[in-house]
C-alpha cells in the first residue's frame, strides 16, 4: 500500500524545489554576467579573488522608516524591534510576503539600516527579495507595509501581498 505525504510535508518539498531553483537560476545569471576571473580560470594555483559585496540591497523608503520610528516611540515593548521580511510560499501566486516586528537578530539574518531602523531579512527570503525597496503604505481601507518594487517577481495580486518569482 503506498504511503501518503502529509499536505505540510508536501509543501516544504515543493518549496525547497522552488527554492533550489530560484538558487539556480540566480547563480548562473550571476556566474554568466561576472567579470571577476578565478585563479583557476587563470590557471594560477592561488586561491579564488573575492567576490565584491552585493550591491543589491533591500531599501526602504522614508514612508517605513516614518513609521518603524512612530512606532518605536508609541509602543515601549516595540522600542528596539527591528522590522522582518520574510517569504513564505502561499498566496495567490505562489509565494507571499510576511512583515514582523522582531527583537533578535538570527545567525543567517541580513540587516540593512537607513535612519537608525533595521530591517532585517533571512538569507532564503534575501534571494526572493533583492533589491527590493520596502514602504509603508496607508489608504482608506488598510494600512501595512509592502514591497512596492521587486526585481525578482514577474507579478503578483492586487493587494502586493504575493508575487511569482522570475
């Protein structure tokens, strides 16, 4: 008799598949475009030239710095807290985006600062999310922070809670 997946364990393959191709894809638009040769493809014996920093930052605009701030000085258990990104898959395109407050920085975190804020993004979600700018958006109905630009989506619903990856 075959066994059958649970639904969770379902979709952490479907993700990690998801995952390692996007990882793929990434390392082989970034190994065709480098202009930084390796020692081995020199034929030297040294060791590899490092790679430069990412330029691709997550940025946000002063709209979320605005209210990271706001809420900093209204919320004293908020004071401190960075804000989090993460990408989780879900939504009605596949994969969605997720905002917290948070206190600690974890070991595989990337921070990026503007204006004594942090925001701060898992390495995973980093490659979902690379230069990407971050804002804060309040209208009639609804006010939350959003990812307003995304090189790394091709689209993505109405509410920019979800996208599709490239």
């Amino acid at each position: 008799m075959a066994s059958v997946r649970p639904p969770l364990r379902r979709l952490a393959l479907l993700l990690n598949s998801r995952i390692r191709a996007n990882n793929r894809f990434l390392a082989s638009a970034s190994t065709s475009t480098s202009s930084y040769p390796t020692a081995a493809a020199a034929g030297t014996a040294t060791t590899e030239t490092p790679a430069p920093e990412e330029p691709e930052v997550v940025s946000m605009t002063d709209n979320c710095v605005r209210r990271l701030k706001e809420l900093h000085t209204k919320e004293p258990s908020a004071k401190g807290n960075m804000l989090r990104l993460s990408v989780e898959a879900g939504g009605c395109s596949g994969f969605q985006y997720t905002f917290s407050l948070d206190s600690k920085e974890n070991a595989d975190d990337r921070v990026f600062e503007k204006n004594g804020v942090k925001l701060v993004v898992d390495n995973v979600s980093y490659d979902f999310v690379k230069g990407s700018t971050i804002d804060y958006v309040e209208e009639l109905i609804s006010s939350a922070f959003v990812v307003s630009t995304n090189p790394s989506a091709v689209g993505g619903c109405s509410c920019k809670s979800s996208f599709m990856v490239k």
